[in-house]
C-alpha cells in the first residue's frame, strides 16, 4: 500500500484531504524515509497539513509495518515540497504573460 493510500484511505484526519505525497526518499539501510508532500491551499492549510501529518506518523508507520514484510519499519520524515508550489507559481506567471501579449 503506497504512503499516499494509507492517508486517504486510513487516516481520518480532515486536515489531510488536500494533501499530495510528490516524492518518497528511501535510504539505503530501509530505514529511514524522507516523505515530501504538498497542499494546494493557503498557508494555514499547509501547516494544518503538516500538523495533521505529524500526528498520523505512528499511526502510518504501523499501518506500513503491518502491510509490509520488512525486518525495520523505516522512521517517517515528512517535509513541504516548496519545488512543487514553486512550480506552479512559475507556470501561472509564464500563463498571466502570455495572455498579456495576447491582449486577454
């Protein structure tokens, strides 16, 4: 089960609908893993997000050690993907400027 489905599907935490898993960085050992997430919202919807994210943690890491059949559950590190609102940002300015050379 991906990280992902374990939110949506498991974790009834309200402040998680809006959430996105945009990467998963797994060490070498499968010990440890770096979660990057992002949130289409405002600021204060990121940090309830990752409020809510730190929360479920436990909760995620023993749903993943139940489903899967490994000697270590890895420890969970969640962090903001700024890459990923960067983006957006960057494609919304590329659109407002070609609507502007095109006189919309």
């Amino acid at each position: 089960m991906k990280i992902s489905e374990i939110i949506i599907t498991k974790v009834n935490d309200p402040r998680l609908s809006s959430i996105t898993i945009t990467k998963v960085d797994l060490s070498e050992d499968l010990r440890h893993a770096k979660i990057y997430y992002s949130v289409l919202g405002t600021e204060k919807e990121e940090r309830d997000s990752m409020a809510g994210l730190q929360k479920a943690t436990k909760y995620i890491k023993s749903i993943i050690g139940h489903e899967m059949d490994l000697r270590y559950v890895p420890e969970l590190r969640f962090e903001y993907d700024k890459f990923f609102k960067q983006s957006m940002n960057v494609l919304n300015l590329l659109s407002k400027i070609e609507n502007e050379e095109a006189g919309i």
